[in-house]
C-alpha cells in the first residue's frame, strides 16, 4: 500500500509519466529480437558505425607485438645477439606495449567528463581528429624512444574510442539487441587485431624501412570514413535527457528507429528516460569519478572494474603476444603469422556465435563456463612446456591450444565483458563507470604487458609456454569471483536493473528475481 500511496499522491502530469513508464517497460519486453531489430534497423547501423573506431584500438593495441617478429623492424631497433639475429629487449617491449596503454589513462579520464559535457559526436569527433596528427611521429619514428612517444599520445584518443562506442551502442539499443550492439565494439577490436597480423604478415619479406613503415600508415585509413559516420548520426537521446533537451531526444530517438513502425510510442520510451534519469538523480551521490564508488554505484562500478579486469585473467595480453608466442614456442616467422590470422579470424566467428547464446544462455553462465575452459588449456598448455628442448609436434599443439583459447575467449568472454560492463552501471554513471573500469584495467594491463615479456623472452626469464601456468592461476581466482559476485541483466531494462540493485538482490538471484512494470514505477517514486 505504501507504494501506491506514494504514487497516487503525485500530480497529473507525473502520474502520467509514470504510467507511459510502465507501458514502455512492457513494450520492451514484448519485443522479440527479430522485432527489435525491425524497430531499430537505423540504430543498429549507426551504431555499428561508430564502433568501427575501435578497430583503430584493436590494430594500434597490436602492432609492436607484431612488429617483434618482424626481421626489419627487430634490425632496425633491436640488439644483435651472439647467434646473429636481432631482437628487441624485453624492456623496450614492455615499454612500447604499455605506451598505448598509459596514454589509454588519459584518453580514458576525459572520456568520462567530456561525453557528459560535450555528447558522444562531439568526443568522438575530436578524438578522431586527433589521431591521424599523432600517427605521424610513429610512422617517422627514428627511435624506440620516439616510438615510444607515438604510442603513448595515440593511446589518448583509443582510450576516447574504448567508452565513447560502447556507452553510445547501450544507449540507443532496445533491451534485446542490446549485447549483440555493446559486443560489436568486441568484434570490431578483432577486425583490428586480425588486420594488423594480415598487414604485417604481408610485409615480412619486404626489405627496409618500409616493412614496419607500412603497419603505421594503415592506420591512416581509418579516421575520414569513421569521422564522417560520427557527423552523419544522431546523438543519444539518453544523453539528451539527461541535458533536459527532451524535444531533441524524441527527434534522436526518431532517427533511431523505423518510420514504418505502428505500435512504437517515442513520446512513452522517452518518458521512460525521463522517469530513470529523475530517480538516479534522486538517490545518486552525484555524477562525479567520487560518485561512482558511493552507495549501490560501488557494488555496480565494482562490477564493472572486475569485468575488465578478468579480460586479463582470461589471457587477453598473452593473446597480444601471440605471433611471437606461438615463434618462441618453436614455430618459424612465416607460420607464427599464419596462426595469429587464423586465432583472430576464429575470433570473430566466435563473437557472432557469442549473439546465438547469449540472448538464451545469458552473460553470467556464458562467462563462467568460457573461464573454467580457458583455465583448463591454460594448464594443459604449460604442461606440454615442461619437457626440455622444442619438438615439432609440442610446438604445435601449443599453437594450436592457444588459437581454440583464443575462439572460446571471443565465444564467452570478450562479448560478455562489453554487453556486461556496459549494463551494469546507472545511467548518470554509465559513462564515468566504464571509464573508471577500463581505468583500473589500463593500470593492472600496464603491470601484465611488463611481466609478459620477461615472461617469454629468451634473454630474460625463457619461461616460453609454461607462462601460461600464470594465467591459469589468474583464472581461477577470476571464476570464483565471478561466480559469488557477476550478475545477470539478461532481460532487464535500465530501470529494473536500478531496483535490483537497490534491493541488493544477491547476483546469482538476478536471473530468478522478475521486477514488474508497476514495481518499478512504484519503486522509483
């Protein structure tokens, strides 16, 4: 009664927001994903637009893991050794892989503040135009010192594309299609990954400056097409609420969707918005960083930093190096590159298959299994290490392990950790929230890409395969922290997944515990 009364004592024009509320809510989850997809063609492709920005991530991220294997960048900028052959230290690696990454922690800050202020377009716009200036110092780089600065300044506008595109695709996606648009970042991370090993596979037998040149100017490529999407496309119409701009947010929302649907009302969905925005606003310590670690934000921003973090755990940096993984396991140059493109082109099969069993298996159960099967080849792989000296046949079963880690990794990990991170944070946190998780992320990846190295490097630790002992001990505590602690938001809208919190539903309940329109409406006022 004591939700009714609460309700009931509202005025007309609120009591009708509440119950447009609950008719959106119900619409929502009526909405089959072919539906949805009907409803929403025009979201989905703008969307899948701006996500392309990450496929300049995924390619910057690898290119000096690859580069190492590269005979004319390795005499170019490595030491000669007493057999002959050049390689790069494993200080300079851990150096130039961390470099991207420590520029990511700026990108990533502003990210959080300037989207708020200026709007997804905005950002990206920026960060798009930034890029293609700070390329030019790699591509000219005389030195590893130098390259060094290219890495670090080109992480900035990475670390913007990282949240931007994610945060953006939650936003304008319907509950249903929403995993397969946040996941989508995922695969075009894979597009950039598997690019930058078919670009530099191509330049092995090139002679010259011109062999890890060409890897850099690639790069190039990419900013005008995606720039121009970015211009062309409507701005969130959840970021347009949250400016009070409702008149905009409905004409966004109307780009968004299809013109030929009856039943859709943009006057209701966005009263939704409204209704989830005024209670966040109500019960949130603020829309600050501080913010984000307060109250039900910690639990969620927690959620979020863990997700991100268990990216490492599942063996995200060692799949970084594995073109020269798979050459100190024993493999020649040639074919460390052919199993690097057929790892991440089973990758991105793996992240379609991902939007098969997500939307009937769930991100929570997806995750856990996709953990226990990675740890499982993690120790079987640094048992084949064990045994002295490099035979054919263990060399290759190692190869050939790490490529099926990498198809279940993009099946059960990757996808859930974008559709997942992305869901969990409230909606005048989302932006901050993602930001602060790939923050922490950023920070401990700093730590893995120093270690990782050593790890591997023949003149330094020689540990070759048997470092994936390491990661599969990571994986362990990454599964038990998962199992007590990650949530399922299958089928939940925004607003449900607020009173979930707020109920402090424990998150292996989630699944279980239904929210009903009328609860939510009763709940937030």
């Amino acid at each position: 009664m004591e939700s009714k009364d609460i309700v009931t004592q509202k005025d007309p024009p609120h009591l009708e927001l509440v119950a447009d509320a609950e008719d959106a809510i119900r619409d929502d989850h009526q909405l089959s994903l072919l539906q949805s997809v009907k409803l929403y063609p025009k979201a989905i492709a703008w969307s899948a637009a701006l996500s392309a920005a990450s496929i300049m991530d995924g390619y910057d991220l690898h290119v000096p893991g690859l580069l190492y294997a590269v005979p004319a960048f390795q005499k170019a900028y490595g030491q000669r050794r007493s057999d002959g052959s050049y390689q790069i230290s494993a200080a300079w690696q851990s150096g130039l892989n961390n470099g991207s990454t420590v520029g990511q922690l700026g990108g990533l800050f502003l990210a959080g503040y300037l989207t708020e202020r200026l709007g997804f377009r905005k950002t990206l716009m920026i960060a798009l135009l930034v890029a293609p200036c700070v390329i030019l110092i790699q591509f000219f780089a005389p030195s590893l010192a130098v390259l060094e600065v290219g890495q670090i300044l080109l992480g900035v506008p990475m670390g913007i594309f990282q949240t931007s595109t994610i945060v953006y695709a939650a936003e304008v996606a319907p509950t249903s299609v929403r995993p397969m648009l946040t996941s989508w970042a995922s695969q075009m991370w894979v597009v950039g990954q598997t690019l930058c090993a078919v670009v530099a596979r191509s330049v092995l037998s090139v002679q010259g400056s011109w062999a890890y040149r060409i890897p850099f100017a690639v790069q190039w490529f990419w900013p005008i097409p995606v720039f121009i999407a970015v211009f062309l496309a409507p701005e969130s119409p959840w970021w347009l609420v949250r400016q009070h701009r409702l008149e905009d947010a409905k004409r966004s929302l109307a780009r968004l969707t299809s013109r030929r649907a009856i039943n859709f009302d943009i006057d209701k969905t966005v009263n939704l918005m409204v209704l989830t925005t005024e209670h966040e606003r109500e019960v949130n310590s603020g829309t600050s960083y501080a913010a984000c670690f307060k109250g039900t934000d910690l639990r969620r921003t927690s959620i979020v930093v863990a997700l991100y973090t268990m990216q490492i755990a599942a063996g995200s940096t060692l799949r970084a190096y594995a073109t020269y993984f798979f050459e100190q396991a024993g493999l020649a140059s040639d074919w460390s590159f052919n199993m690097s493109i057929i790892t991440y082109s089973l990758s991105f099969i793996g992240t379609c298959l991902s939007w098969l069993l997500m939307p009937h298996v769930g991100r929570r159960t997806l995750f856990l299994w996709g953990l226990t099967i990675l740890n499982i080849i993690y120790f079987i792989i640094g048992g084949l290490a064990i045994p002295s000296g490099k035979s054919s046949s263990l060399s290759w079963g190692i190869a050939s392990l790490l490529v099926i880690n990498g198809f279940v990794a993009y099946v059960c990990i990757e996808p859930i950790v974008f559709a997942l991170g992305s869901e969990v944070p409230s909606v005048l946190l989302r932006s901050k929230s993602v930001a602060s998780g790939r923050l922490i992320y950023a920070v401990i990846n700093i730590a893995a890409n120093v270690v990782m190295p050593y790890m591997i490097n023949p003149t330094a630790w020689n540990w070759g395969a048997k470092s994936a002992f390491f990661w599969g001990g990571f994986g362990v505590l990454a599964l038990v922290y998962s199992y007590f602690c990650l949530p399922e938001t299958k089928d939940k809208t925004f607003a449900e997944l607020d009173v979930l919190f707020e109920k402090k539903v424990s998150a292996r309940k989630f699944a279980k515990t239904q929210v009903q329109p009328s609860e939510v409406a009763a709940w937030v006022h």
